[in-house]
C-alpha cells in the first residue's frame, strides 16, 4: 500500500470538512444577508368619488317610425338612407290626385248648400214679412225656419267634408316629425301603401342620447338618497374609450318598480352626444357616482398582495426595514386603490420586487424610483373611476 497518497486523501477531508463548519460557523453567527432592492411609492390623499359600476345600452332620445295615414302609390322619395333630417322636411309623396279630386267635390257640395241655405232665409224673411197680414200661415213660416235649420247643418256637414279632404291631400306629403338621423327606407317608389300600417323609415334623434341601465335593489335606498340631495350623475363610455375619456350625463329617470325576476330597477342618464359618438343600441359602461368621499388614502393597485388574510401591502419603516400591512382596500380610482383602513398618508410602500422581502427585513430602496405613480402610468382624473376589483358592484368602507 501507498501510505503517503492515504496520508494525502485523509488530509485532503480534514481540510474540506473543516471548511464547512466554518461556513456553518459564519451563518450561525448571524452575519448581515444581501438587502433586496425595492422601488416604494408614498400613499397619497384626495378627494374621490364613490360610485356603482354597471353596464347598460344607449338609446335614441327620440324614436319615431313614419306610417302613412292614407292609401295610395309612392310617387317621389325626398331622402337619402342615412341623412341627417330637419322637422318638416318632404319625405315620401303618395299620389295627390284621387284626393284633388275628393277635395273638389266636396268644395262643389259645399257651395251647393250654401247657395240653398241663402234661398231659404230669403223665403223665411219673406214669410216673416207677411205673416201678419194673414197671407201665410204660421205652419208655412215653421216650415221655413225648420228649412233654413236644416241647410245651416248641411252647410256646416259640406264645411267638414271640404276640411277633411284638405286634410287627406296634405297626408299625400309625408314629413319628418322630428329633427333627427334616417335609417334604411322600407318601401320605394311605387309601392302602395297602407294608413298607419305600413312603415315607411324610421328616424332616431342622437343628440342627446339615453344611456339606461340597473341597480340591485339593495344599492336603491342610497341611490334615491343621493338623487334627492342632487349629488347623483353618471359618467358614460364605450368600452373601446379609455376610463378617463367618459362623458358627464344627468340621472333623469329612476323606474316606479324593482322587477321581480332580477331584482333590479331601470334607471336612464341623458347624455350630450353632438359629435354622435354614442349610437342607439350600443353597449356602454356606466359609472353612477353617488358622492365624494374626503381625504381619501389612495397607493398603487399593484402594490397590494393577496394571502389568506386579505389584501395587505409592505411598508418601509424610516429604517428601511419592511412591515407587512393588513389594509381594507376600497374602490378602484383609475390605476389606483383607495385603502380605507391600515394605511396612513405619506407612508411608504412597497410598489415592485415585494417577492424578495422578508417582513422585518432590512431593504434597498432605488433611488429615483417611483414617488406617487407606477412608471409610465398618468396622474388619474379623480373623476372616472375604473372598474372595481371588489366582488361587488361597490365596495363598503
């Protein structure tokens, strides 16, 4: 046997194991671990909206659907499909000629019974005159008097004959009713038509526009609360705007009954909408803003971390060592979060590499970092709220 390469080999484990009892040595004296880095942004406050977020159609402000109300042929379309419409504008004209001439005969039926009842009074008068001398008697005057009652009522039925064909011949000149946009046309030229039972083109009027949508029955007391203090309003968009392009409308109506299968009630926003932005029958989201709530602590919405606890956050003590934070969050405000409860303004938490901290670990703050928002996220409007994360329409604080 080669005792000095044995000799080398138990020399060789001595040195390795020796070694690692100094490592374990090193560790067991509590030597100062590497501090994570961290980016930090400081809580913040203001005044912010609480609101319910619901989901709802746009709707014409005025919706008309223009029916004949005489028969006859379309004899001219004055329209485009799709223009935009005045009141009183031409749009169909039926045949006016039957009722030319059912105009013209009565107007020759009424001069005929005018013409009568002028020969009746002159033969009343003319009975009257001589009634004293006994040249008539009493029963012939009647019967004159009976005879010029009766011309009057024809004259006056002749008079209601002449004004109802008037009325027909102006019915052969279809008009819009309202101010508003065309849709597609529903008959041409030359079809015939029929009175308030064929549909002629629909007219919707966009400006301004419905926005209806619900509430849960259970969200209504404050809603009819807030409505009577005059705070309510609603902001209204798209859902291809971004949350801070949404459009300021008035709650202009609230439903009489809560229905039965949903549990929910209608309720109608009346929104300006000029530049037709908003198109009847378009989805659109809807922010119902009850009221204002003061001095509000707002973070980040991804500086907060879930566990089985709750929602909690990290903050950094003056001494840069990390506390984990129990918070309540409230409503989401944009990019933000409002923390009712657990969180103070001006402290600073954690907003990115929360994976690496240790609660009661010391921490490396970057600098030039972050102070209020995420990189590259704009400053929130305190007026459009984005949807909430909370399972609910809104969260209580």
């Amino acid at each position: 046997m080669n005792w000095s390469k044995t000799i080398g080999m138990v020399a060789a484990l001595a040195i390795l194991a020796m070694s690692g009892c100094s490592k374990k040595s090193t560790q067991a004296a509590g030597l100062p671990q590497f501090a994570p880095l961290v980016t930090v942004v400081r809580a913040t406050t203001r005044d912010v909206p609480v609101y319910l977020e619901e989901i709802g159609r746009s709707g014409a402000f005025e919706s008309v659907t223009v029916t004949p109300q005489i028969s006859g042929r379309i004899m001219e379309r004055s329209f485009e499909d799709g223009a935009e419409l005045k009141k009183d504008q031409l749009l169909f004209t039926i045949d006016p000629r039957p009722y030319q001439a059912q105009l013209d005969s009565a107007q020759a039926q009424l001069a005929q019974s005018r013409a009568a009842l002028d020969l009746a009074k002159t033969q009343l008068k003319m009975y009257d005159s001589i009634a004293n001398t006994r040249a008539v008697s009493q029963l012939d005057v009647e019967t004159k008097k009976n005879t010029v009652a009766v011309d009057q009522a024809q004259v006056q039925t002749n008079e209601a004959a002449v004004e109802t064909a008037k009325l027909n011949l102006e019915y052969c000149y279809i008009h819009s009713p309202i101010d508003g946009r065309a849709g597609m046309r529903l008959v041409d030229v030359g079809n015939v038509v029929q009175p308030n039972t064929t549909g002629l083109l629909l007219i919707q009027r966009l400006d301004p526009i419905y926005a209806d949508f619900t509430v849960t029955e259970a969200d209504l007391p404050e809603v009819q609360q807030e409505l009577a203090r005059g705070t309510l309003h609603a902001l209204v968009r798209i859902p291809s705007d971004p949350s801070n392009r949404a459009r300021e409308g008035k709650l202009t109506f609230v439903d009489n009954i809560v229905q039965n299968a949903t549990g929910t009630i209608n309720l109608r926003a009346t929104i300006p909408n000029a530049d037709h932005h908003f198109w009847p029958g378009q989805f659109v989201n809807v922010t119902l803003v009850l009221a204002t709530a003061k001095n509000a602590v707002l973070i980040p919405n991804e500086a907060t971390q879930i566990s089985q606890q709750g929602p909690y956050v990290f903050v950094v003590k003056s001494d840069d060592t990390a506390e984990l934070r129990q918070v309540t969050l409230g409503q989401r405000q944009s990019d933000e979060v409002v923390v009712t409860k657990g969180l103070a303004a001006d402290e600073r938490v954690v907003l990115t590499g929360q994976l690496t901290v240790a609660p009661g670990g010391k921490v490396r703050v970057e600098q030039g970092g972050p102070t209020n928002v995420p990189p590259g996220a704009a400053a929130p409007d305190p007026k459009t709220p984005a949807k909430s994360s909370d399972s609910g329409n809104r969260s209580k604080s």
